[in-house]
C-alpha cells in the first residue's frame, strides 16, 4: 500500500500550496485507520492535521510526524517529497496499528510548500507546533544520516526600475534597469570575500529586459543569502541590501528589496536524532555521520527545530553521486531502492515514537535538551 502512496504521488507531481492530489492520497489512509483528519490548516489549503487520540489520555505527550509533498518546478519529484509524505504516513499508521492505546496523541501533520513557499513557517507563526512536544520527518538523499546542519535562508526579490529609451536613437534619455542589475551581481560577489566561509548568496535573473534596442525599464532578481544562524543572516542580508541599492543607484536607477519567509538554521535534537539511529541500525541501515564541511542546505523545519524538539534524519535511496534535485534523483524516488529506503526509514519513525511514548524518561530527556537549548538561545540572543 505504501508503495502505491509514493508512486502515484510521484506520478502526480504538484508544486507549492496546490498539493491537492497529494493531500488526498496520503488522508485516506489515516481516515480509514480511524484518524480524525481535518484538511485545511494554518490558512493553506492543502496542509493537514491526522490526529490520533487515546480518550483517557487527550493531551500529552504528543508527538507529530511531518509529512511533506510538494515537487519541483519542471522537475517532478526531483527531492523525493513524495516520500517523505508516505514515511510520515506508514509510520503512524504502523504505531497505531500496534499500539491502539497510545498513552497520548499521535499526529501527522501535512506541511505543504517545502520548496520555497515555507508551510512550515506559516505553521509554525500560527502556532500549530506550539504544544507538541516532539516532531520528526525523514528525508530521502544519498546517505543515511541523522544529524546534518541546515543553514538560515531568507528569500529575496529585487526589483529595478529605470527609464525606457531608444538605446541607440536616444540612449542618453534612459536609465537602464538592467545595467542596475548587472552592477549588482558585481556587487555581491565582491562581498563574498567579506563574510564567513558558510555564507552563502545565489541568484538568478527572472526579467531582464524586453529587446535589445530598448533601453530596459524593468529588470528582476531573485536571489536566496544563508548563514549559520539567523542573527549571522541578518547581518550578510544587510551587507548584500546596501551592495545592491548602491549599485543600482550608479546608474540612477531606483531599487526595490522585497523580503520572503526566512527559514531558521537548524537545532538537531541530539537525543531523539541518537534514537533515530539506533532504530535504524536495529533495522540494518548503516548511518553515516554528518559531513564535515559543506553539503548544507536550508528547510523550513529549522523554524518548528526553533520551537520543539525535531528532527530531520536522511534515508538513503540512491547512490552516493546523485544529488537532489536532479533527474536521476528524481527516478531514485520511485526506484525499488528509493520504497525499500522509504519502508525502512517509516519502520524506524515507528520504533522512534514508540520509544517515545513507552521508554521511561525517553521523552524527558529529549525535552531537557531542547529546553536547555531553548533558554541558552532565549538569554544569549539580542531578540
Ligand atoms: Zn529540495
Ligand atoms: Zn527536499
């Protein structure tokens, strides 16, 4: 059943907040199992609560496996979401198939728009993480691992605005939005030699003019800054804000920033990510250690590590030299490697919630850690 899940998900793909097929196909199940389901969460229409609850005991603890389910622009399921969405699926309706009487509340929660919209940050603004006490999701990629970094990210659009003119009849007349654009590419690489090494600045051109004998008027730039931490981020996103201004301001041309969501760097819960493991090599996985330098990216699950304790544990499912968001890593997500690494990955979330639920101080323990950390980053941050 599972592997139907992931496959025709797969064979579905739906970009961010439009992940209606997706919604349909992973609730059913949990309907069917007795979940009470409510579709339509936080605003979006397609993120979703599965909530599994023992009547004597409503409250605590509770713990949410997270589900994700969004593709790729052009590219289909190119990160495996359609993955994630089934081991978050498969592992609570395993828990439950077991345990009938959870001593607390077991939930999936849907969380649409990984992929640049951030579902998990309008989640989490609106409090849907608040009083959980542990979260996990499971990504697929090229190695097993259970703790890896995830960077801070902000998500930025900027904006030229000139003056059109005939670029050779009258070219004195305009004010090229484009070459505001271009000075400001210039800009941000020479910056890169003036920040930390984990910084990182990407872009690309979404509109660069309209032909070339006409001096361009409009011209946009979508770009993404990370950094280690939100406070490191801040900083570099006010360096690259003035780069760019100054720059489109040599040629007069007016600038606009708009700023998206910002995704938080990530607080692994170091407890919970060491039973994650240890399930999987109960199950025979090998897990790999986190890299040491580099191989880093950023996800919305930085913002709900900010709030519970959560983690974002890997699953292999393809060999070490294909990466996501490629076609090849694409095919891996419906490959026999891709189902086995997505049974083996929902088995241990199983075992893990159990533990949770079960295992005397368990869960105290993971929530010491998190609050440890919580207070730390409460009494050392200037926010
Ligand atoms: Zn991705
Ligand atoms: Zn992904």
């Amino acid at each position: 059943m599972l592997k139907n899940i992931a496959l025709k998900i797969h064979r579905n793909p739906e970009l961010a907040f439009q992940e209606k097929k997706a919604v349909k196909i992973l609730t059913k199940p949990l309907k069917e199992a007795g979940f009470n389901v409510q579709v339509g969460l936080a605003g979006m229409d397609t993120a979703f609560k599965a909530v599994w609850e023992n009547n004597n005991n409503k409250n605590k603890p509770k713990i949410a496996f997270l589900a994700e389910y969004d593709a790729l622009k052009e590219m289909g399921h190119a990160c495996g979401h359609n993955l994630i969405g089934t081991i978050a699926v498969g592992a609570a309706l395993a828990l439950t198939e077991v345990c009938n009487e959870l001593p607390g509340t077991l939930m999936v929660l849907g969380t649409p728009a990984e992929e640049g919209g951030g579902g998990k940050v309008i989640m989490a603004d609106q409090g849907i993480f608040d009083d959980i006490d542990a979260v996990i999701l499971c990504h697929p990629k090229n190695k097993t691992m259970t703790i890896r970094d995830g960077l801070a990210l902000v998500h930025v659009k900027f904006k030229f605005y000139g003056k059109e003119s005939h670029a050779s009849v009258a070219p004195e007349k305009g004010i090229s939005a484009l070459e505001a654009m271009i000075n400001s590419f210039v800009a941000i690489n020479s910056l890169r030699q003036f920040v930390k090494d984990d910084v990182k600045i990407h872009g690309i051109i979404n509109k660069g003019g309209v032909a070339p004998n006409i001096v361009p008027k409009y011209c946009e730039a979508e770009f993404l800054i990370r950094a280690s931490t939100l406070e490191e981020l801040e900083k570099v996103k006010l360096k690259v804000y003035e780069a760019v201004k100054h720059a489109g301001g040599t040629v007069g041309a007016d600038v606009e920033i708009e700023e998206g969501l910002e995704y938080a760097d990530r607080n692994n819960n170091k407890k919970l990510a060491n039973l994650f493991k240890n399930n999987l090599e109960k199950l025979g996985e090998k897990v790999s250690p986190p890299p040491k330098i580099g191989e880093i990216g950023s996800s919305d699950i930085g913002n709900v590590s900010h709030l519970t304790a959560a983690i974002h544990p890997y699953i292999k499912i393809c060999s070490e030299d294909i990466i996501n968001h490629t076609p090849e890593f694409k095919e891996a997500a419906a490959s026999k490697k891709g189902i086995d690494g997505m049974i083996k990955a929902a088995k241990a979330m199983a075992m893990t919630g159990y533990d949770l639920f079960y295992k005397d101080g368990v869960l105290k323990e993971v929530r010491r850690e998190f609050n440890t950390w919580e207070a730390k980053e409460k009494g050392g941050s200037s926010k």
